[in-house]
C-alpha cells in the first residue's frame, strides 16, 4: 500500500472510530467486541427431490438460492446506480466513491487504495473489519440486482448478453468457485455472512440447471 493511501485509510478508519492494527494480527471474527449475527442456514438441494414436477422444482431451487443472492452481501456490489452500498441496509457506500467504467473505480480513488487482497481487521467497534479480495470491483451495469425481483435477476443471469457471455455451466462455475462469490460466506469481522456454504449454494445452483434453470415468476 503506498503511504498517501495508507494515511487516508487510517484517517478513515479513525473518522469511524477506528484503529488499524495489521492485516495479520487478530483471526477473523476476534475483534474485541465482534457480535457477529449467527449464520442463516440453507436447505440443502436434495431436499427439493419431494417437488416431483421438474419445472416446479427447478424454480423452488432458485427461490432457495435467492436468500444468497438477495443478501447484502452480493447486493452491495450489485447496485443499479455505479455506486456500492453497505451494511444489512445497503446504504450508500460511505465515504462516497464510483465504480467508473471499469468497476475498479474512478482515476485518483480505485476500490484497491482501500480494499486490499484479503480482509483486514481494525480495532474499532463501528467498523471492526475493511473487506477485501484480489478481484474487489463493482459488478457491471448489466449485472445489477438491487430493487429487481427475484425472477427478473434470475432471467438476467441466464442471458448470455447480461451475465458477461456466460454459459450456465460457466455460471455454475462462478457461483460454486469464484473467490469474490466466496468472499460472502467470509465478509470479515462485524458482517453477517450469507446464509449457508459456499457449498451448498453450488449444490442448488447444479440442481437447479439439471431441472432446466426455470425462474421464479416474481
Ligand atoms: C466486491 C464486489 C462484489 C461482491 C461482494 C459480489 N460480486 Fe458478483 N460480481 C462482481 C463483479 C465485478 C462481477 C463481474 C466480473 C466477473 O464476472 O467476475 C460480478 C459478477 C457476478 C456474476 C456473473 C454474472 C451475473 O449474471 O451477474 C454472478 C452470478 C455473481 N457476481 C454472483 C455473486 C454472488 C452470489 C455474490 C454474493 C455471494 C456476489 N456476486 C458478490 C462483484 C461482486
Ligand atoms: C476510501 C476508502 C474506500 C474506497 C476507495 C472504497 N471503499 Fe468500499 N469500503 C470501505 C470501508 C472502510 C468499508 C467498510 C465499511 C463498513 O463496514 O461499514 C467498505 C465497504 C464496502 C462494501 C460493503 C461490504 C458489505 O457487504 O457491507 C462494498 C460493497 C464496497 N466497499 C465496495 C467498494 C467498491 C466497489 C469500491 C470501488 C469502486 C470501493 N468500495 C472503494 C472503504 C473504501
């Protein structure tokens, strides 16, 4: 991290009542006073089997996978306006910054000046943790989710003109692997992370494209 940027995130971090120690002193979730909400938990995709009708099944499976992709965690980076949001509220990212063409962010302010390679933990109790992962970016305009419905997300991510070209088997590969997907179930200390594992969502995002990726009507 270069020194101009290392003082504006310390001088952030302490605006929120913050102190930085470094990036591999406490473990996740250590931070003194970390409440951590408990994980919500998934179905697993077997469960879907007792819905005998394919169709019905393969929606029922992408309802279930909507409680990860509805969460904040992927919302905050999914937003219709080229600005990321956070916490559970998704409220506009504070300070203020834009995704710019490329998502990394605009000249003189890239998501990396803040977001490193991995979660860095602080010291503080309003913010106990920065998030981070090698690939942090907004997602792309096309790939907005915040204020769509379910089903509508859904479509979305099944056209190859909005999903970045990708095919389903390809789309199962990111849900199932991708680090940045990943990322959610590992958000950093003072974030609730999506519900289930990493995983399972693989398991209902396989179910569900074995059953004829069918979408939710709302
Ligand atoms: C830090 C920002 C960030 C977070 C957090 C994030 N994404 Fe994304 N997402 C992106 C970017 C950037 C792309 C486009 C680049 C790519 O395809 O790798 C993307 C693309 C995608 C795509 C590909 C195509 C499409 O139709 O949207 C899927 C699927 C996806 N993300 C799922 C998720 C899920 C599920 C989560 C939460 C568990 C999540 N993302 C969290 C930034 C993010
Ligand atoms: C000046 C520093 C700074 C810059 C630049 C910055 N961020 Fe952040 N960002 C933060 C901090 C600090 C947090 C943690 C805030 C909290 O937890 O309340 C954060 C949190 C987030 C979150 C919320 C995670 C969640 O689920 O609550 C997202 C999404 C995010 N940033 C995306 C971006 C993207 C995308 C960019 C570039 C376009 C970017 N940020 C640029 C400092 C920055």
């Amino acid at each position: 991290m270069r020194a101009a940027t290392l003082i504006a995130v310390l001088g952030l971090a302490l605006a929120g009542g913050a102190v930085i120690t470094s990036v591999n002193a406490a473990p996740e979730g250590s931070a003194p006073g970390a409440a951590t909400p408990a994980p919500v938990p998934l179905k697993a995709a077997a469960t879907f089997l007792s819905i005998k009708d394919p169709a019905a099944r393969s929606a029922a499976l992408f309802q279930e996978a909507g409680k990860v992709i509805e969460s904040p965690r992927c919302m905050n980076c999914h937003p219709v306006e080229r600005r990321p949001t956070q916490g559970d509220d998704l409220h506009p990212h504070n300070p203020p910054v834009a995704g710019g063409q490329s998502g990394h962010g605009v000249p003189g302010l890239p998501c990396l000046s803040c977001h490193g390679p991995a979660n860095v933990p602080t010291w503080g109790e309003k913010i106990q943790s920065i998030p981070g992962d090698p690939k942090w970016a907004l997602a792309p305009v096309e790939m907005a989710w915040q204020g769509k419905s379910l089903g509508q997300i859904c479509a979305q991510i099944k056209d190859p003109a909005r999903n970045g070209g990708k095919t389903l088997d390809q789309i199962h590969h990111h849900m199932a692997e991708d680090s940045l997907v990943g990322w959610g179930w590992n958000p950093g200390a003072g974030r609730s992370p999506a519900p289930g594992t990493q995983a399972q969502f693989g398991q209902i995002i396989r179910a569900w494209i074995d059953t004829g990726a069918k979408c939710p009507k709302a």
